[in-house]
C-alpha cells in the first residue's frame, strides 16, 4: 500500500494530502512516492544525508510532487539549514499556497534568518489558510511585537489563545507585550490566565510574578518566582526576579526574612547563571548582593 505522509506527521503536525489527482497515479508519482516514503523512514532514524539524497531524487522524479519538496525542507529544518530549508518550503508553499503547514514552516524559516517581512508575509498567508494554527498567530504575534507594532501584536496573539487556549507561549509574548508598555494590571491578568491554562509552565508562573512585583505584591509574586524555579530550575531568569523581588520587599517590610531570601536567590543567580548570563543582569545582582551585605 503506498504510503501518503509528510513528514509532519513523524515532528507532530498533522499533514496528510492525496497522492494523485483523480486517484490516478503515474508510475512518476508513484515512484516519487516511495522514495519520499524512504526519506520520510530515515529521517525519522537521523539519517539526514540519506533523506536528503531519497527526497531530491524524488522531486527529480516527478518535479510536481510537492510534499517531497516540504519534507526535503524539514531535513533542513532540522538541522538549522536555514536558507536551504527556505529554498524547499517556498517551492512546495508556491505550489500549493493554500497549505497552512507549507507557510508556516516558511515564515519560521524566514524568522531564523531575521527576514522579518518575508516571514511576516508567509504566516499570514497561514492564518488566511488555516485561522485556526495557532502557532502561526503567536509567531506572527512576536514578529509584531519585534516590529513594535502593538496593537497588531495584541490581536495576533489572542487570535492564538483563541485559537488554543492552553498554548502557553501566546500568553506569555502578550503578557511581555504589556509589560514592555507598563500595563502591569493587564499583564498580570494575562499570565494568570496563563498560569490557569497551564499550571506547569514555568514561563507562565515566572511572568505573572513579574507583573506582580511591579504591582508590589511581593508575597504572591515571591510565590510564583519560587514555582517558577522548582518548575524549571535552569530558568535562571526566576532566580534574578526571585531576588530582586525579595530584596524590593525588604526595602519596604525591613524584614530579616525577605533579605536572606534575597540574598539566596541572587547567590544562586550569579553562580549559576554566572556563564551565559547578560552582563547587566549581573551587574545588577552582584551590586544588590552588596548592598545587601551590610547590616
């Protein structure tokens, strides 16, 4: 039986098209079939090289077979070759423009390189396709809000909430996205619904701690920064928030307490973070460790 699938399927998107119009198949299509069936097999066993000469041959043997030119681009894809995964995806989106998947692989290609017009242009022409992918919202989202272009930020992004609610990463850019303009209320109100739709990411747990400790309601924010790192405990941006926020509480409450969790947290940070850490962020932490030092 002769095997239909992109590679979508095997990376967790669903793409299933028909082999041949009319049910009819030419022994071009047919060939072409089971060598990208092949591709499709060794790619999932990281034999990118052999994939890659399986899919070439066949989009040498039946050049209007576009899936084969999709998954060559996924080859690609997978091994960050940015610029050869664009060459492929923009073939098989030009040839069937109408394929949410084709162009939003397209436009997160496009993003890679930081042609941002151009993958800007490829995912909404996936949303036009599918307003329902919602991952082609939120990068579109992001791309918006990069651009400095808010409101349409804004309204990509809850087009993706909507679109999947328990999709985290369109809350937290929109929560950010609020943050950067100082809306603190709104922010916190964003990244609550995050926190609520889901409850284990720590990106979610360590924004909503944030919007509140902007709001000055540390206890709660220290909360969630402490979820936030039990959650994910490489997310080191948690540890600096985490001893910023308790330090911040200390200033106002005086307590031997929250300077001690301060002190904790921001030890942590510089130890662990210290390598791949901003140089500012640093900066800051061991300057708030040493004002932190005296009596």
């Amino acid at each position: 039986m002769i095997k239909n699938q992109a590679f979508g399927i095997l990376l967790g998107i669903a793409v299933v098209l028909p082999a041949c119009d009319g049910f009819v198949c030419s022994q071009e299509r047919i060939k072409a079939i089971e060598l990208a069936n092949k591709g499709a097999d060794e790619f999932k066993n990281n034999l990118y090289d052999s994939a890659e000469k399986d899919l070439k041959q066949a989009i040498q043997t039946d050049p209007s077979y576009e899936i084969a030119y999709y998954n060559l681009g996924k080859v690609f894809q997978k091994q960050r070759k940015w610029d050869k995964a664009i060459e492929y995806f923009e073939q098989a989106a030009q040839k069937k423009p109408d394929n949410g998947n084709y162009q939003y692989d397209l436009g997160e290609a496009y993003f890679e390189v930081k042609k941002l017009d151009q993958a800007q242009k490829a995912l909404q022409a996936a949303t036009s396709a599918e307003p329902k992918l919602f991952k082609a919202w939120w990068r579109l989202g992001l791309i918006y809000k990069i651009l400095d272009r808010p409101k349409e930020a804004d309204d990509a992004l809850r087009h993706g909430i909507e679109a999947n609610p328990r999709f985290s990463k369109s809350y937290v850019v929109l929560g950010y996205l609020y943050l950067d303009y100082d809306f603190n209320k709104e922010a916190a109100q964003v990244f609550q619904g995050c926190v609520t739709a889901k409850d284990d990411d720590g990106e979610c747990h360590n924004g909503y701690g944030l919007a509140l400790k902007n709001l000055k309601q540390f206890e709660q924010a220290t909360a969630e920064f402490k979820k936030a790192v039990d959650l994910d405990p490489e997310l080191f941006d948690a540890l600096y928030n985490a001893g910023m926020a308790y330090s911040d509480w200390f200033d106002e409450a005086h307590g031997n307490d929250q300077k001690e969790r301060a002190r904790e947290y921001l030890q942590k940070f510089v130890v662990t973070a210290g390598k791949t850490a901003d140089g500012n962020y640093l900066k800051a932490a061991n300057d708030k460790l040493y004002a932190l030092s005296g009596p």
